[in-house]
C-alpha cells in the first residue's frame, strides 16, 4: 500500500469518527445536564470541550436515540472509567493481583490490641 493510500484511509477514519461524535455528543449535551455524572462538576459555554460523552457499554457505534448508552463524564473521570474498563479486561473483575493465584495478605497488625492495651 502507498502512503498516499494510507494517508487518505486514516483522513477518512478521521473524519468518521469526527462525523460519528458530533452526532452523539450534539444528542447527549441536548438530553443531559452539563454536569459530570461523576465528581458532579457543573460546565457551561467556556469549558464545554471538558465534558465528554461515555459509552456505557464502551461500544462508540451504539447510540440509541434516547441517550440510554450515554454518560457526561469530564475528560478526567472519563480517562479514569477508561483505566479502570481496561483493568477490568486485563485483571477480571476482582481487580489487579487479587485472583486465586496470587497470594492472600493474612496479617492483622491489629488482631491483639486488646490484649497490648491492657498490659499494664
């Protein structure tokens, strides 16, 4: 392939996506309060570009017209929902290094206050 090719399929991958969000995001910022769905953070007109729109399912092409696969989330809680999804996939869903194969921590270092306490 030339690089000519594969310049205009990544142009036009980019326009597509470009297509795609402009559609949804114009929806959900019309269905849904300019608040972050997370750490509540309120937006207006200056700092809009802020506050994205969250598949909640992570399929970008499922945009039901109803906003039902959609969340406002501001660009860090969404980057946050994102590591934690990729987390989700690489660990499972007990989290990073708490499967069955790694070891359990077993240790209470409060397991004998009581005791301690009435030592004198």
């Amino acid at each position: 392939m030339s690089v000519n090719k594969a310049d205009q399929i990544i142009a036009q991958a980019r326009r597509y996506k470009e297509d795609r969000e402009k559609g949804y995001r114009e929806q959900a910022l019309k269905l849904y309060p300019w608040i972050c769905g997370r750490c509540t953070r309120e937006f207006d007109h200056k700092n809009l570009r802020e506050l994205t729109v969250h598949h909640r399912d992570h399929n970008h092409d499922n945009n039901p017209g109803d906003g039902s696969n959609w969340e406002l989330l501001c660009v860090y809680c969404h980057d946050n929902e994102h590591q934690r999804f990729e987390e989700q996939v690489r660990y499972g869903s007990k989290g990073g290094g708490t499967d069955s194969k790694s070891p359990v921590a077993t240790f209470s270092p409060f397991a004998d206050l009581k005791k301690m306490m009435q030592k004198d």
